[in-house]
C-alpha cells in the first residue's frame, strides 16, 4: 500500500471521481457524487492498493478561539473502502496526516469524530460552542450556533486549547 499526498489543485480528474466513488461506498449519497462534502480542501491523503482504498482530506485555515485568532488543520472524510477495512490504512494514513499538522503553522490538528483511532492518537474531545455557516447539498446556509458532541482536538503548539471560549470556524465546517 502506498500513501500519497496531493494538493487540491493537483488532483486529477481520474482521482477526483475515484474518491467520490470512495466516499460513496463508505457513507452512502451523503456527497452526491462529489469528491468532498462541504468545500474542497488544501491536502488530499490517499492509500492506493492499486486502486484508490483509503481517504482523507486536510483544511488548513484560521478561526477564531475566543477573541484569539489561531491557525488549524482540519481533518475531514475520512474513508477506507469496506472490502479493505481492518488491514491498517486508515492508521497509516492518521500517520501521515499527524505528520503533515506538525509540520504546519497550524496550533490545533481539529476534527469531528469519536472512532477509538482518534483518542489512540493523541486527540481529546472538547464540547466548545461553535458558530459556523453549515452548508447543505452544497448551498450556504443561515449562521448557526452550536455545540458538537464530537469535535476533537490535538494540540500542536504551545497555545493551549481553551475549552470554555466560542469557536468561530469563520466560515463552513470542514
């Protein structure tokens, strides 16, 4: 199995529609077809066994942490092919994704989740308010204050996570 890393714009059209089949087989006509769900992303993670087996995708971008504007990485659409789950690839591909983070400016590695490999990792659950502009089938919607049960934190920086301040994702979740 082979670990790639691609930026968005460097993806090609073969890859792109081999995701979205990938994204389907894992969560069903959630992404209508697409390669992403809500927005396209900066860094795409894929495992190829040859074909396309495993995804994720990576947002780097800015929010607001309270009145503190900190930079993050998003993890998002994260999916292994059901015929090839339970060998491994979506630990490699954490791996990878973890490597990228680091190597970043983001302070804080963020997504939304509660599968075991997330904890195993090194990410803790928050339960922050969040204000963001859901998307739904890709059409922006009214802002929203929420608060989710399953948003995830890791640290990268010496900026430390405030638990109890608002979320301003300044835009669309990832």
């Amino acid at each position: 199995m082979q670990v790639e890393m691609i930026h968005e714009w460097q993806l090609a059209k073969d890859d792109e529609q081999a995701i979205a089949v990938l994204l389907n087989r894992a969560f069903g006509e959630f992404f209508e077809g697409r390669s992403f769900h809500q927005q396209r992303h900066h860094i795409r993670l894929i495992a190829r066994d040859p074909e396309i087996i495993g995804h994720m995708a990576l947002c780097y971008r800015a929010i607001r942490m309270g009145d503190a504007l900190v930079n993050i990485m998003g993890l998002a659409e994260v999916a292994t092919d059901p015929e090839h789950r339970g060998k491994g690839i979506a630990s490699a591909l954490m791996r990878q994704a973890i490597e990228v983070a680091q190597d970043s400016q983001a302070d804080f590695f963020v997504l939304y989740g509660v599968r075991p490999i997330y904890a195993g990792v090194g990410f803790r659950s928050v339960s922050n308010p969040i204000l963001c502009t859901p998307f739904d089938h890709a059409r922006t919607g009214a802002i929203v204050r929420e608060t989710e049960e399953d948003l995830m934190v890791m640290e990268l920086s010496d900026i430390r996570w405030d638990d109890t301040a608002e979320i301003d994702l300044l835009g669309f979740k990832f």
